[in-house]
C-alpha cells in the first residue's frame, strides 16, 4: 500500500510504531483522551506495515512539522517561498494545502516570535485600533511590554479599545497581518546584535582619559542623574583593583575598614585577594585570612555592599589624585 490509501489516524499510528514506545509515550502526554483511545485502537489493529511506508510516512510528517514552523515565523507566504525550493513546488503546495485545510493558523503567529522591542519600532505610529488588535493576539508578557513602551496618551487609548473589542474581520485582520508581514520580513533573514546600552558606555568610559570621562559624567548626571548612577555603579567593579600598581592600592587599604575588607574579600577571586594580600603586613594579612574563615557564609547583599565602599573609596581617592587608574590616553607617567 502507498502512503495515499492511509487516513489521517491511520498514518498517526505508524508514525508512534515508527517513533517508538519511549517517544510515542511523550506524544500521548500532549493528546486529548478520546485521541489516544483511538490511537491506542489503531495501533492495535495495525498488522505489518512496509520500511518504505514508515519512512514516507515519517517524512510526510517531518515535512509538515517544517511547513507549521516557517508558517509561524513568517506566514503562509513565507512559508510556501521555503518549502518551494525544500521540496519543489508541486510537493511544497501540497504540503500547505494539507496544514490549511486541517491547521487552523492564529493570527499573527509570526509576531509572536518577534522581539517586542523591535516589534515597537514598527507598530508605534499606527492606529490605536490596530496597535490594540495586534496586542490582542500577542502573549500578555509581549503584549504588556510594548503597551508599556507606548506613550503615556496612547497607552489608555490601546487598552479601552483591548478591552472593547469584540470580533473582527478576518479580511482586515488578514490585511493588517500582510502589511506587518512585509514590515517584518526584512526581520527573518537578518542576524540582530545588541549593540549600545549601559554596558557599552561603560567599557568606554573606563578606557577614555579622566577629564573626559568626568566631563561626560557631569553632563549625564545634570541631563540624566538616573541613568548617570547606573553608569557610575559598573563603571570601576571590585575586581578592577588589579589596575592599580601596589603604592595606590596600600594607599587605598589605608581608609578601608578590616571588616569589610573580610567581607569583601569572601567573594573576590583568588588573583584579587592574592594582590589585596600581598600589600599588608604579615599580620594584617593573617587577622584577616582568620576573620574570612571564622565569620562562615556571607550574603552575596553583603560582599556586594563591601565591595562597593571600597570601589567608592577608590573612587574618591582618584578624584583628588592621590592615586591613578591605568586607562588610556593621558595616565602614561614619563619618567
């Protein structure tokens, strides 16, 4: 018998014979009770079945997996496109014809799969109407993202028209998906790094001179005090103490208190805490390795609080120049 005078069931049968008990008893996890009965009777009624039927049928099967996944990263459309140069056309139309006809596709499958950031960018400036209908098929975790992200006059505005919507057009909704498809499509074959944000500033702003870190740090914090102390906390971390040269960093440990000096040294890794070591006195050196052994385990809340008064003391030091941070241009010392 070729694969064609099987039905629907009678092709899920094989499929679980070929797959196996192990995987076959995965599957039936995710079925309705009533389809499992029938598919626990088929199987049973099934006798013999060829290699070359169970392998047709197993690629049938692959075949139709791949056409959901391309419909739900980019539509009918895009999916047909892939599957034409996968299978050819002929087969490829098949294939399609068989999930449409039997898989009913939700709306707006492939913008689930879409960064709500980037989805923003291309939803922003349309109707309320539209930008409500779209959010009303996303998951609530995108959907709430981006209503987040709208601006505060349009926000209201989208969750009334969520709320008060009741059914819609399949043609405008089918619209509407076909010209955020075409928006979109530039998406699906695209590699998007992150690029920017807090972390990139600050492995800018660690390696520029001093002048011109605190000349932008200054302007940030007048135009934006928020954003400028989240740039100062990552700007100099604990472990950065390995850029001092020994003179700064005993000058350093001269204003650091012994107690969170242990503290912060419980969560520093061994390089730091051989060089923080290496620069006090023997028995400074021993009272502490005492104290970090005796005082047990230590709240990560704590290291960090530790740590982070001894990066502001770091800090202030710098800015009266009584020590120097190796950073680019400018901190050379000529001798």
């Amino acid at each position: 018998m070729a694969t064609a005078d099987y039905n629907g069931v009678q092709k899920a049968a094989i499929l679980l014979i070929t797959l196996g008990p192990e995987r076959s008893a995965d599957i039936f996890k995710h079925l309705k009770e009533e389809e499992i009965e029938e598919l626990t009777l088929e199987i049973a009624n099934t006798r013999s079945v060829s290699p070359q039927v169970k392998e047709d049928i197993l690629n049938e099967f692959y075949q139709v997996c791949l056409a959901q996944q391309y419909i739900a990263e980019g539509g009918i459309g895009y999916a047909k496109e892939l599957l034409d140069k996968a299978l050819g056309q002929e087969k490829a139309q098949e294939v399609i014809s068989k999930l449409t006809a039997s898989l009913q596709v939700r709306p707006f499958e492939f913008v689930r799969k879409t960064d709500p950031s980037q989805l923003l960018n291309f939803i922003q400036d349309e109707h309320p109407q539209t930008i409500a209908m779209i959010l009303s098929y996303l998951t609530a975790a995108q959907a709430a993202m981006v209503l987040g992200a709208l601006p505060p006059e349009k926000q209201a505005d989208v969750a009334k028209r969520i709320a008060m919507m009741d059914r819609t057009s399949p043609d405008v909704i089918k619209e509407v998906e076909r010209v955020l498809e075409r928006k979109l499509s530039s998406l699906l074959n695209q590699d998007y790094t992150i690029v920017g944000g807090v972390d990139a500033i600050v492995d800018i702003l660690n390696t520029v001179d001093r002048g011109t870190e605190k000349h932008i740090m200054e302007s940030l914090e007048i135009e934006q005090p928020e954003l400028a102390d989240e740039i100062r906390k990552k700007m100099f971390v604990f472990e950065d103490i390995l850029l001092l040269d020994d003179r700064a960093i005993q000058r350093v440990l001269r204003d650091v208190d012994n107690n969170d000096l242990g503290i912060a040294l419980k969560g520093a890794n061994e390089e730091v805490q051989n060089v923080i070591f290496k620069n006090l006195s023997k028995r400074l050196s021993a009272m502490i390795k005492e104290d970090m052994e005796f005082m047990g385990p230590v709240r990560m809340k704590d290291v960090e609080e530790a740590q982070q008064k001894i990066v502001g003391i770091i800090r202030k030091l710098e800015d009266s120049a009584e020590i120097v941070i190796s950073r680019g241009g400018g901190d050379e010392i000529i001798v």
